[in-house]
C-alpha cells in the first residue's frame, strides 16, 4: 500500500496539467479496445470493483462476435485496470465477476463486464475454522492467501494483532464476514488495493496522502456532521476463566487526528454510554481494548462526506485526504478516504471520493 504524501503543484508537473488522461484494461492477458467508459471504485467498506462496456468486436454482416474477443470473457478471468495520463498507474486487480449481453434491433451489441477484487472470493468460502493455539495473525493470513492461491490477489499485509484467551471459531459464516468480525473487535481496515490484500489499523495512522484546496483541482465538496450514534464512553464486559466478571471503558478518541470529538464539543455526550458484552473478552486489558476499538470505530461516523476532483490516480481508500483553502476551519481538516472512484469517459478522467471522520 502507497504510504507516500504528494503535492499536488507536483503532481500537476508529472502528469503535464492532467493532460491526455486515458486507461488501459487487460483481460485475461489481453489489451482491450473499443470501451466507451470505465468506472473503479475503491472501497475499505466492501469488495472493490470496476466496469465498463465493449462496444467493439461484434460482426454485423454476420451477426456474430470476434471470436478472440468473446473468448476472453469468462468468469473469472484475469482483470486489470490502468489508468492515468501519459504514464499510467495500475488502479484495479482482480476477476471477471459477472458479465452481460445487450442486442439492440439496429444490429448494435454490447458487452457490459463488472470486476471485482479478492475479497469476493472470500466471500464465498465458508469453511469452518477452529483455531485451537493459533495465533490470530496466523489465521487471518491463512484466509486472505486463499484470495492469492486462487490467482485473485497478488500479496498480503497483515498489521499487528493481539491474541484472544478465547480461541477463535469461525461456523456457519463466510470468511468475508469473519474477517469483518474480528475488523471490529481489533478497530482494522480491510481492503485490497492493486492486489494486495491489507487487513490493518489504517485510521490510527492520520498523515495525508495528499492536501487539495479549493479551486486547485478539487471542483466539489460536501460535508456532514451528525451527533447520530454518538457516545462519550464504550463500557465492555467479559468473564475471566474462573467466570467472574471483568470489565473495561473507553472515554477517550485516539483516532482522526486534532480536532475535537462529538462528546468534546457537546459535553451532555460525555456521559452518554454503550455497554456491550464480549465472548471473547476474558481480561480487564483485554476489555479495555475492546472498547477503546469499539469508542474509535463509533468516533469516525462523526463526519462524513464526499467530493470530486481532478483524476488523480494517487488517491486510494485507507489514507487521509487534507482540504485546505477555506474561509471556514469547519471545512479544512483531516478526512479519512472510504471509497475512492476513478471514471474515464469521453468527457475525461475525474475521481471521486467519500471519507469519514472523528473530529472537528
């Protein structure tokens, strides 16, 4: 995953102002042409995606498709996308999920392909896991590599997990689901990002990958703020071995960077309280982090929003966006990227984005 900060006034020197932006798809190992628009969307929410439609290749003399061409559309073949301006950057790795004919009475045909990455393989896996003495790490890689056996991702990172008391039992669910799960408990993202599968504590990192500002590529934003679901403390319970009762809080926001948080700004909040009940939690630390995860977690449906610049193949899901350039203080700030959206069309190459946050 790219951990690097740019400058903007740098990238308008690399890509020449954004000039002559383009993309280039690949399936199953061959350069595609014909296709009037593409779309990628990058997500740390769900499985990312792309799409796009081929307008080429059809035969109307003879009412038939290339057969070259319509060999390569299969289920799960290969997919990659590229994008940007002259020298362009891989956006998408993953596989053919589902495809589409359209015949029109004109004798016009299209072919309209949506991709999706690693994570919707696993979202199909649901074998049980009984972990025993495995370490969490241990059995989290072990899920993500099945993506990457399959062919369907290209590598893994896994950040720093701690280890339950509980061992882990995954039943009657998917390893999506499980993944997601255990995403909770340890306040981790989860998403791909060209190929390589990431499950790690990416919100607690708060340095920007990039700062736009108002009238220098960034054409469009909007922001929320909402006091919905908010809370001053998480309180979680568990028992120990012996099933006596331990107990850990959280009162303090430690993700999203300066700012202030909603019980901060509100101080009626501060004393507003979710108590939960974890099966895995059978220490005192062990609740405590639990609830710190759960209190952060919270914390970042705060603000959210979304905007829309120029085609800037840099940005990516799981880093902060820096908006600077405003009158007001509540406009500029830290947002942290959830989905990013990568377009080209005829009317060019724009990205769009949405972001949460934890603090004013």
């Amino acid at each position: 995953m790219d951990k690097s900060t740019y400058q903007y006034t740098d990238l308008v020197d690399k890509y020449k102002d954004f000039s002559a932006p383009g993309c280039e798809v690949t399936l199953a190992g061959k350069v595609l042409s014909g296709i009037s628009q593409v779309d990628i969307e990058l997500s740390i929410d769900t499985a990312s995606g792309c799409s796009f439609t081929m307008d080429a290749g059809y035969d109307l003399e003879n009412s038939c498709w290339d057969e070259d061409l319509i060999d390569l559309v299969e289920p799960g073949a290969k997919l990659v996308i590229k994008g940007g301006y002259v020298k362009k950057k891989e956006l998408f790795y993953g596989y053919l999920d589902d495809y589409s004919m359209e015949f029109s009475k004109d004798g016009l045909a299209h072919i309209h392909i949506d991709g999706i990455d690693g994570l919707g393989f696993l979202m199909s896996n649901r074998e049980p896991i009984y972990a025993g003495q495995r370490k969490t790490a241990e059995i989290v890689k072990g899920i993500l590599n099945k993506a990457v056996s399959a062919g369907f991702a290209k590598s893994i990172t896994v950040g720093t997990l701690k280890d339950f008391e509980v061992p882990l039992v995954k039943e009657e669910m998917s390893d999506w689901d499980f993944l997601k799960m255990l995403a909770k408990y340890f306040s981790t993202s989860l998403l791909v990002i060209d190929g390589e599968m990431i499950f790690d504590d990416l919100a607690g990192n708060s340095k920007e990958i990039l700062t736009l500002t108002f009238g220098m590529g960034l054409s469009r934003f909007s922001k929320r703020v909402s006091l919905a679901h908010q809370v001053g403390q998480v309180e979680v319970y568990g028992r120990d071995v012996n099933l006596n009762p331990v107990q850990g809080t959280a009162s303090s926001v430690t993700v999203g960077g300066d700012g202030k948080s909603a019980a901060q700004l509100v101080p009626a909040y501060k004393d507003t309280c979710l108590r939960e009940y974890s099966e895995f939690a059978r220490t005192q630390e062990e609740c405590d982090e639990i609830a710190q995860n759960q209190l952060n977690s919270q914390a970042m449906d705060f603000v959210s929003g979304e905007g829309e610049c120029v085609g800037i193949p840099e940005l990516i899901p799981g880093r902060y966006l820096k908006i600077e350039g405003s009158d007001s203080c509540h406009i500029n700030g830290l947002y942290f990227l959830t989905k990013v959206r990568h377009s080209f069309s005829a009317a060019g190459y724009t990205t769009s984005f949405e972001f949460k946050g934890a603090k004013l």
